[in-house]
C-alpha cells in the first residue's frame, strides 16, 4: 500500500514541485551556522527518490565500500560533523570481508513535520521517519534487526543525519 502511494506521488507533477520549493525554503542554512572555513560541498545532482529508495542506495554503497559516493547523501550537518570527505571516507565503519549485507526491507516510513535529533540538538522540518529491517550473515551466523533511520529533505530529494560515533560503534542515524 505505501509502495502504491509513493508510485502515485511520484507520478504526480505538481505535488514533486511543491515539495521542491519546500524543501529550498527549509534546507537554506545560514552561512553563520557553518562557522569559519567550513564550505559545504555542492549537492549532488537533482534526482528526486523515496525515501525508501535512498536509504536502500545509501546502504548498497555501504555494504560495497563507495565511501567516496555516499558523501554526497549526506546531509550538511553530517558532512560538518564528520569534518571532511575525506575523514569521512577514512573513518566511516566498515563491514568487513566476513559481513554481508542479504536484504534490507522498509517495515514503515512517515513524513513527520518536525523532529529534533535529541543527540545532536537539532530541530529539523518534513523529516521522512524509516524503520527498515536489514537482514546480515556474518560468515555462518545470521540475524536481522530493525532500525530508525531519518532523512532529511535537500534539493532533488533526501539527506542522511548519518554522524561519526565513538570508536568501535557503528555511525549514528
């Protein structure tokens, strides 16, 4: 039903512009909120997705080690907090040889009209809310867990707030 509904959406011209011209009005940070010397990096083309779609991009590019191209989905506050590309690149965890990433399914996803990332102190507008359920083998032993995942909107489409965490934990979403 949601994968019905999202087709239609998508299909629907006028309401792809009014989220567009939403999203220029929410997703214009002001240059103080940079601090000095921090120069974001210019959006990725403008292609409009789902959601669902995204984070299934974002995680593929994960579990294929293209640290390089999942930069550029994250969203302004995530690229400063990492403090570069190439930290980023450097530091983002790994799966590792043995790990392997078999299936990621949507469970729900919700546009919520406002969220405050409570571990960062930031307030954020039109934030789509996931709960996507991936499914992992590490070597013989496999599991599946469920996760929260939010995305943030940004010209031609959605951001992640994925953030570097303490070491030897995954990255915070």
């Amino acid at each position: 039903m949601v994968k019905s509904l999202t087709n239609f959406l998508r299909r629907w011209a006028p309401l792809e512009w009014l989220l567009d011209r939403i999203e220029d009005q929410v997703a214009s940070p002001h240059e103080d909120d940079f601090g000095p010397g921090f120069e974001p990096l210019p959006s990725p083309p403008l292609i409009s997705m789902a959601p669902a779609t995204f984070e299934r991009r974002f995680m593929k590019l994960h579990a294929e080690g293209r640290f390089d191209e999942m930069w550029d989905m994250l969203a302004e506050d995530a690229q400063r907090a990492w403090g570069g590309r190439e930290t980023f690149i450097n530091e983002m965890p790994r799966m590792g040889n043995e790990t392997e990433l078999l299936d990621m399914q949507v469970v729900s996803v919700a546009v919520v009209e406002g969220w405050t990332d409570q571990m960062h102190q930031r307030t954020y507008s039109n934030v789509a809310r996931m709960v996507m359920r991936y499914r992992v083998r590490q070597q013989w032993r496999e599991w599946t867990f469920d996760r929260q995942v939010h995305l943030i909107p940004a010209a031609g489409g959605w951001r992640t707030l994925c953030y570097p965490s303490k070491i030897g934990a995954p990255a915070t979403r």
